[in-house]
C-alpha cells in the first residue's frame, strides 16, 4: 500500500471514454491509462471532475475504480473521487472505493445543503473513518459552493485525518498561505493544485504535486514540467507551461455549452482526435462536442506539436 | 392513482424523524403523519429539504419512503423528492421511489455540474422517462445554484414531461411571471410556493399549493389560511399568515449553527417539544439544537398557542 | 415641511428625460411630472435607480433635483436619491439635495468598499446627520452587493436617524419580517416595497407605500392598485396587479442589452410612445432601445390599453 | 510626461495618511512617498483601494494627488485612480487627475449599474477620451462585481484606448491569458499584478509590474523581489516572497473588522508602529484598528525584521 508520500508529482484527473451508449468503453480507458504511464506521470485520478463523476452512477463508478486498479497493476498508485451530497452518502461511496482496490480517495465538503465549517470539519472526520485509505479533502468551490477553511485543513493533517489536499479553488493567496502554514506543522499534508495553467508559479511556491486535466491530452508535458522544476530550472518550467497554457485554449473554443460540457468535452475531443479514445461522447445530460469546435481544437493540438 | 389536479392545497415538506442512532423513528413518524393528516392538509411531501434527503443514504430515503406511504394508506397523495447528482443518479432515485409505491416524485437540476439551461431541460426529461409517476421541478437555487428557467418549465408543462413546480427561490417576480406564463398555456402546471411567510401573498396571486416546512410545527394555521384564501377573506389569510410569520421566528433563533441546522432543527426541535415526535436529532454533520436556544423555541411555541 | 407620516401610497421613481446630446429635457420633465401628479400618485422620487442618479454627473443631478422641486411645487413631497461610493462623499450629494429644496433623501449603504454591519450603520448615521432632511434606507442589493440588516434598521429607525426603507431587495421574507418587527417597534418607519409585480401581496402584509419603476408608464393603474389595497377589496388590487404584470413584460423584451439598459430603456421607451418624453435616449454607457424591440414594447403597451 | 513603458516595476498603491480630524496629513505623507523613494520603487500609485479612494470626498481627493506629485517632483511616474460610479462621473474625475498633474489614471467599470461587456468597453472609451493621460484599467470584481473581459482588454490596447491593466482579480488563469494574448498582440498593455503573495509566480509567466498594498510596509522586500525576478534567479525570488508573504499575515490578525478595514487598517497600522505615518485613522464610516490586533501585527513585524 503506498504510504502518504507515494502521493506527488503529476497525477492527471483520468477522463472516462464511454461507448457511444454510454458504457465504460474499456479498451479505450486501456490506451489512455497505458499512455500517462508511458508518459510517466506520478498516480492517476480517476473519478474526478475530469472523469466525469458527478454524471456517473454507482454501477459505472465501480467498473472505473475497478478497471483502473486492474490496467494499472500497482506500478502507480490509484486515487478515486467519492463525490456525493453528504456525510452518510460520502461513506458508501468510500467503501465502494475501498471494495474497488483503490490505494486513496478524495472527497468535497457536502453538496446542497447550507452548512458551515464546523459541520464540514465533522463531515471529513466522518468520512476519513468509513475506511483506512488516505483521505485527501478537494476544495472546488465553483462546484461544491464553499471554501475549505485553511486552519480546519492544517489540523485534520496534523490529527492524520486527512492526507491532502486537492486545490481547485483558483485561490492562489490562499493556497501560498496553506503551504506555509502546512510547512510550520511538519507538513503531514501532501498539496496538489488542481489548475493546468500556473503549475509553473505553485511549484515554486511549493506544491507537492498537480492534477491537470489536460493532462490528459498532454501528460508528457506536465512531465517536463515537473522535472524541469524539480530541477530548479523554471525558465525551461515556464517555457513548457507557456505551451501548455496555448494548449489549454482547447477549452474556451466551444461556444454555447456548459462550464462542464466545454472543459470536458474538449478533452475528451482531443483524446479522439489524437486516437488514444474511440469517441467523445459524454453522459447524459452533458453532449459531446460536434461541428467547426471540433476543427478548431484540432488547429490547437496541432500548434502544440501533438497532431 | 392521483390524477394531476390531485395535488394542491397544503402538503407540508414532512422532517423525517430519527432514534438517537440515526435510524427512522418509526413510531415518531406515525404521529407526525397522523398529526398533519388530522389538521386536514392534502398531501405529504417526504424526502425534501425538511425531510433531510441531503443527509440520508440510500437504504434509509427507501424506509422514509416505504413508512410515509403505508402510514398514509392514500388518504392523500404522498411525493418524495429524488435529490442526487446528475441524470443518471436521479433516474435510479426515481426507480427505488417507484418501488417505494409513492404517487409522485420531486427533482432538482443537477448538482456540482456547471450546467446551462439546455443541459437542465434534457436532464428533467430524462428524469421524467425513468418512471410513470408524476415529476415535479424543485426550483431551490440556495441549495442547487441555479434558477430554473420560465420558458422551459412551461414548455415542459405543455408537453406532459412535468406536472408542476415547487418554487423554493424566494423570486416573486419570477414566481408571478411562471404563474401567469402557465395559465396562457391551459395551466399545465401545477404551481406550489416552498415559502412560508408570504404565503397569503402568493395564493392571492395564484398559487395552487404550498409546502411550508413550518407546516410540520403548524399544519392546521396553513390549513386555515388556505381554506380563507379558497374563501376569498384576504384579511383573515393575512392574520392567520402573520401568526405563522411570528412562528416562523423560531428558525432565526439559533446562533452559530449553519443555515440548514438552523431551520430543520428549529422544525424538529418544536416537534418534540410539542410531543409529535421524539427527538430533535438530526444526521450527520448537523448538530442537534441544544441549550438556551431550545427555551427561545419554546417561548414562540407559547406565544403562538401552541404550547 | 413635509411630516414623516406624509411619505405612503404610490411614489414613482420618475425617470429623466434627456434630449439627444444628454442634458436634461426639461418640456419633457414636466410632462411627465405632470403626468403622475394628474394620475394621483402620492409622492415623487427623483434620482432613483430609473432616474439614471448612477449615471448622471453632479451638475445635471443638481438640475434635476431644482426642476422636479419647481415643476411639483409642494402638491406631493419629492424624495431624492443620494448615491455615492461612501459616507463623505454622500453627504456632499445630502448637502446637495439640501439646497436643492428636495422633502426627503434617500442614500444606499456604501458601493465598492469591502464593509461590514458596524460600518453601514455608522454610514447611515453620517448621512443622517448631514442634513434636517428625512433619511430613508433603500435596500437594493443587486446594486449594492450587501443586504440592510433589519434590527439595524428598526434601531435607526426609534432613535429617529431613519424615517423609511425603499425595499428593492426581492426578499419577501425580510420584508415582512421588517414589517412585523417595525409594528412592534411603534411605526418608527415607513416601509416601502420597490417592487413592481407582487405590490398586492405586500400592501396586504403591510406595506406604506409603494416606488415601482413601472409607475412612469401607467401612474394611474398603481393608484388604483392602492385604492383597491385601502378599501380591502383584495380581489380588485390582485386584478390591477395582473394586468400590470402584464405591462412589465416590457422590461424582459430587449435582447443583448445590459440589465440596466433593458428596465430603464423599457421605461423610457414605452414613455416615448404614449408621447410623455420626446426620446428613449439614456445617458452613455447605456444604449437607446431601438429596433424591434421597440415594436414589441408598442404591442405589450396596446394589449395593457395604454396605446 | 513618462512613456507608456516608463510604467513598470514596483508600484506600491499609497495609502493616504490622516489627521485625527480626517485630515491629509502632509508630513506623514512626505515620509510615507520619502520611504517608497529611498527604497527603489519605479512608480506611485495614489488613490488605489489601498489609498482609500473609495471613502475620500473630491476635494480631499486632489489634496492627495497634488501633494503627491509635488513631493515626488518627477522621479518616477505617478498613477492616480479615478474611481467613480459611471462614465460621467469618471470623466469628471479623470480633468480632477489631470489638474493636478499626475501621470496616469487608472479606473474600472462601472459600479452599482447592471451592466455588460458593450457598456463597460464604451465606458473605458469615454473615459479614456476626457483626457491625454494614459488610461490603465483596473480589474477588481470584489469591488466592482464584473470581471473585464480580455478581448476586450487587448482590443482597447491594440487601439491605444487603454495603455494597460492593474489586474486584482484573484483569476491566475485568466492573468496568463491575457498576457499570452497581449504578447501576441506586440504587447501594446502594461500588465500589472495588484497581488501581494503569489509575486513571484506573476513575474515568472510575465507581469509587468505589481502594486501591492504590503509594498507601503515592506518596500525594499518588493524591490528585491523584482530585481532578483529581473536576474532570472527564481529561487530567490521565491524566497523573498515567502518572507513577504509571512508578513502578509497582518491582514489576517483583525477579527470583527470589514474586509476593507482589515486590510487597510493592518497597512496603516504597521506605517505608524513603523514611525512612518503619525496615525492609523481611517475615513468613515472605517474604523482604525485598536487592542489586541496592534500587538498581533507588531509581533509580525519583528518577524519580519522590520521592527
């Protein structure tokens, strides 16, 4: 089982390629998992945002957890989002990973419901307790509609609560204040960003890892980033990010989608286009990206050397 | 079956009653039940914000289900709210609702997702072809975060995908548009305020029904300020509401509690008091009310007549 | 002087005609002052959210001021709006206003500035002391990006800094909460809902008076409603409230302009119709309506039996 | 008159030193800009946020702005805000900077109007058009509640409408686009950062310049931090913007405050524990911190090494 710090480096938010009937279409997931490990990234994601999990029933979640477990084989470690509404729903989905051989799961403050910190400190410590997998706590408010509070994070890490965080908030004071205050308790807890374009800037400030979504479209890249930054050369870390940042444009082509449809749909779109899934089909009620969008994310793939 | 026309009136938002464990508080429930039904409202609405459906797992959403629908013995209709994630996740509510035998079912948007209004039309259909049941829109944006568009609940209307609206958005204005929107359509809808406090306000300008979770504490004032709306004696609703409006205080009364510990605590809180049912728990995360803000509690109970 | 118990009834917030190169037309102006007065309103507010007070320059708020003061002379009291950023700077529009010989100010919590409950007391408290000039509290958080508190403003309002609230806020439920706790107070205040489309649901729950932006266009059917309201025949109030409605369907019928841009314009178009202004023309950055959407506003106007 | 490249480097956003009385206090403000001059700034931005632009009334407003360009007589540029509600009213306090001879103006969209990306573009047209001084637009949505659109961002450029952008936004992503975008463009826009803590990362994918607030306390520590940036020796950077970062902390000490008077009370406060500035006063209705939080802040400062 990894230990705590197994968790670092780039651990790309795996899509989810689906038939176009909307099952796992697992020969697909085979190609895109076997190219981020040839790629060389750290972990994998799956579940996340990026994988759609929020679309997917608990059928579904299972084959993924299960399929990726399997094509993976332990050469690295396997982290599973456990999205659902509320504590005692969290939990099922915990045990669910825990049946699926994941290695950890990450998991949001509750959904819909007003709470507040002290229901969300209870809420993580309920949902740490329904297994022995690390718990890394994602903080996305533009999904989830409130901001993990920075001192209840320090404390569930120093109380072996939680193992990490997963920071998508786009906070980036409040992220730089969170790797201080982690670094002041001994830095039980392991930092990933969640963002794809100032990877560069959170590294130097002292990320321990990141979880791109166009990573996977380009996980080569987020490679050369990180080892250019492990190397202390951030002229070569920005220069890579630069390119990224051009690659990213994929996601503000579509026009007259949703937030959720435009992200995913143009890395999904992208994975078609470069072959390594069979269709880019996302489930219901998200639709997959069609027409010119389709051309001209093809343009960007190719202005970024991947076409 | 209930026809559509079945459902109005009053149908209050029923809490859901727990053991100090967290398990359904059957006998609890049977007096909640028997106590609203006695005060005359014609309908139950179980598994709604009231109801805790946020909270609850599946396993314990099908025993509310199954009780509320035995206990009810189809003197009057019972809807149950099918709160999850996306399409794919209400659907599968939607089915245990049915096996469940309720008479009709209650959805949201979707959740977590950056959606748009394309996405939210093709989401209620779905939701609506996953059963035979009567579907109703919950248009509740503090907790989804999103409104529901005028155009398309009428259009849905029209079409037979859904059968209502319960209008939990506090937006008048928007509330006043839908209902004169739906009755230059042949009044497809049926229209319910999810308010409290203006409820004398919104039956005056056409609302079909109300689901007041303070309807829990006081169903015979809602009954007897919808049977002075049904009778056109505007002043007497208006007495009867600012009665219920003082009620209504006690949901204000707790400090440093979140939003919803606030409100469906104050409910469960007057509830037991009252000696409908037999504890004020709630499930976790959310605290139970506790200390001096119970004795405020009791004092609007007293003032009210209640006590 | 105007004693405080004068401000109730139908108080339009009268718009400000301009002619083409942005100076107050002043022909206009008293047509449409006229207009209201020969229709029955209660009262005058110039310099409200439809009377362009944001976007207006010192010296034509001064002009318009001087006009509405002159054109009335002394037949209704003339409330005016003070916006500015914050506290010193509204007390010069307060001094402003003074001189102008307007009857009443009426001045938001301060824009831009990050404040807190403590401070917009403290900001309502300078205003108030600017001037002899009754002081109301307009409420307006779509503007304003902050929300009155109601025990702030009933403690105002008993020590005699307030003498109103203009509620825009779109919350039912604080309004009649305000409503409730300011009878308990004694009526230190007048309370007057901003709303143009539930004004029956709130005179019935208690409002003072009423500042609908509609009012430019049709005077005479809020009077009406109001007449309706004070005799009790509620049935009545609700009727001329539905066709009114109706009307406002104007302000949704713009396409691609700004929030702002549509209400108003919707006004100043509508104004321009039925020949009370000479010109739509708004001051910059908001753009003139024209086009079809002007041609829909002239149905809307024919089917109220306006034209 | 400076250059539009002369605008560069670190430009601290100078807060405004008062009397008890509420007063300019001239001297403190001599050694305040004395202070930012001996420690190598490239520019002085008066009347930002930090200036409490916000809270000053006109005349207190030029007293700035004069004293200002008379103390720094020439030896680097000096920026001024121009911060009003609306176009009109920007215009006439764009001819106030003007008078008084600063060297820019820097000013947002429009405040408290419901506005769009048409409106506001032809806002920064009018405004830029009321005088030769070169225009920065200021991004601050948690101030102004809109966020500035890059294309419209790089269009004003291209055309020299606008000559660049103070960028307070808080949105990484969108800062590094809008940097690609402008190199792409011939980079007509000088972008600076208004962020205090993540400096270092901005420098890196390529800001301009930065005006941060915590430049008034610590401005040797910005200048450092620059020049290493310039040398391309990241790690140092990194370092001297985790030292400032720690000292950043003084916001986060008051409790009970504003946001506003957090921040710029926490600024003002170290200034006078510096012996720089003769007193922490704020405008009303902001009140100057006291107590605790003084000692709070004067242990930072030790820590810092500034004390």
């Amino acid at each position: 089982m990894p230990t705590t710090t197994t968790f670092s480096g780039v651990i790309p938010p795996v899509v989810t390629p689906l038939t176009a009937d909307g099952e796992l279409d697992r020969a697909s997931f085979e190609r895109l998992i076997t190219s981020q490990l040839d790629a060389g990234v750290h972990g994998l994601f799956v579940l996340g945002s990026s994988g759609e999990v929020a679309y997917l029933d608990d059928a579904r979640r299972s084959q993924v957890m299960e399929a990726a477990v399997e094509i993976t084989a332990g050469r690295v470690p396997v982290m599973a989002g456990v999205i659902d509404i509320s504590t005692r729903r969290v939990e099922d989905q915990v045990r669910r990973a825990a049946d699926a051989g994941v290695d950890a799961v990450v998991a949001t403050a509750p959904l819909y419901i007003r709470t507040n910190d002290d229901e969300i400190e209870r809420h993580f410590r309920g949902v740490a307790a329904a297994s022995d997998l690390p718990l890394f706590a994602y903080d996305v408010p533009v999904c989830v509609h409130s901001k993990l509070d920075l001192g209840m994070l320090v404390r569930l890490g120093s109380e072996g609560v939680i193992a990490g965080v997963k920071d998508s908030s786009g906070d980036d004071v409040g992220f730089r204040r969170l790797v201080a205050a982690n670094r002041a308790a001994g830095s039980p807890l392991r930092l990933f960003t969640g963002h794809e374009v100032v990877v560069d800037g959170m590294l130097l400030l002292g990320a321990d890892g990141v979880v791109p979504g166009l990573g996977n479209v380009d996980p080569a890249g987020y490679v050369r980033l990180w080892d250019a930054a492990q190397a202390g050369d951030w002229a070569a870390a920005r220069d890579e990010q630069d390119r990224l940042a051009a690659l990213f444009e994929i996601v503000f082509q579509p026009r007259g989608y949703s937030g959720g449809a435009s992200g995913l749909g143009a890395f999904k779109t992208s994975l078609q286009l470069l072959g390594v899934i069979g269709s880019n089909v996302m489930t219901t009620p998200a639709p997959a990206l069609e027409g010119e969008v389709v051309d001209q994310i093809k343009v960007i793939l190719a202005e970024a050397g991947l076409l």
